[in-house]
C-alpha cells in the first residue's frame, strides 16, 4: 500500500518495546555500572511489585478487551475505525501505556532495582514522542470535533 493511501498513525517503532528495553537497560545500569537498590524489605517489594503488575495488566488487558470488542487492531499504526471512549478510556486516552508503565514499575520494586522505576519517566516522554503525538495528530485529522471533545474531557495519563 502506498505510503499516502495508508490510514493510521505515524508509529514507527512499537511502544511495547521501548518498555522492555528501558528494563533490560535498568538491569544492565544496576549490574554494571551503579547499584541503585530499593532498600526495602523483600516482603515488602513482593507485594507491591505484585500490586503494580496486576494493576498495570487489568489496566492493559481491560483497554485490549475494548479493542477486540470493537473489532480494531491495538497497533497504533493501524487504522482507527471509531474512538473508544468507554470503559477504561472514560478515565485515561492511553491505558496500554499506563498499563506497561506500572508494569515497569511493578518490575524494578520486584527486582528491588531503582533504575528500572526511575526510567518509567523517560519512557514516558519517548513513548509521547515517538507514538502519542502521532497518535493524536491522526485521531484529531480523522474524527476532528469528536476526537477533540474527548481528548478535551479525558486525561492523556491518569
């Protein structure tokens, strides 16, 4: 298909992979170049590492589920048939990304590792970059006054 016939956003590069590479990068930071341990008891860390991945998996599964009740694809650089504004997306325009945030977040506790947390929030900003403003560029071009009353209505995060 031709570049200019293609209806979607201009992602390039799949979010989900910016998350798993900020924690392989957070584990190599700690293993090889400074510790920056949590300093929390093992308990402790367990369960709020447990907390923040089921969190971060209801949060991600329910906007997955919202997907495939609809019948779109979860890709970002895929077309965009309608806006989902129910369910999770009452609250938040980006549940998959919070959702793999707390996840990453979930796993640096777990791994008592403060390199993996404190990357979630250039993970943010790259993810914003790199996915989110082409995301919102393309559902303001295609749904216009819909889209710009529901992002006007519901936070890009939380």
């Amino acid at each position: 298909m031709d570049r200019l016939e293609h209806d979607g956003a201009a992602v390039r590069f799949p979010p989900p992979l910016v998350y798993l590479i900020a924690v392989i990068l957070g584990g190599l930071l700690h293993a090889f170049v400074l510790p920056l341990p949590l300093g929390l008891p093992f308990s402790v860390r367990l369960g709020a590492a447990v907390l923040a991945v089921l969190l971060g998996l209801a949060i991600g599964g329910n906007a997955f589920g919202h997907f495939r009740r609809t019948g779109q694809d979860p890709k970002p650089w895929e077309s965009t048939p309608e806006i989902i504004s129910t369910g999770i997306y009452r609250f938040t325009r980006n549940p998959m990304y919070v959702g793999m945030a707390l996840i990453q977040i979930g796993i640096g506790i777990g791994l008592g590792n403060g390199w993996i947390i404190a990357l979630v929030l250039p993970v943010l900003v790259l993810v914003y970059l790199t996915a989110i403003r082409h995301e919102e560029a393309y559902l303001e071009q295609k749904f216009g006054e819909t889209y710009t009353k529901y992002k006007s209505s519901v936070r890009r995060w939380l």
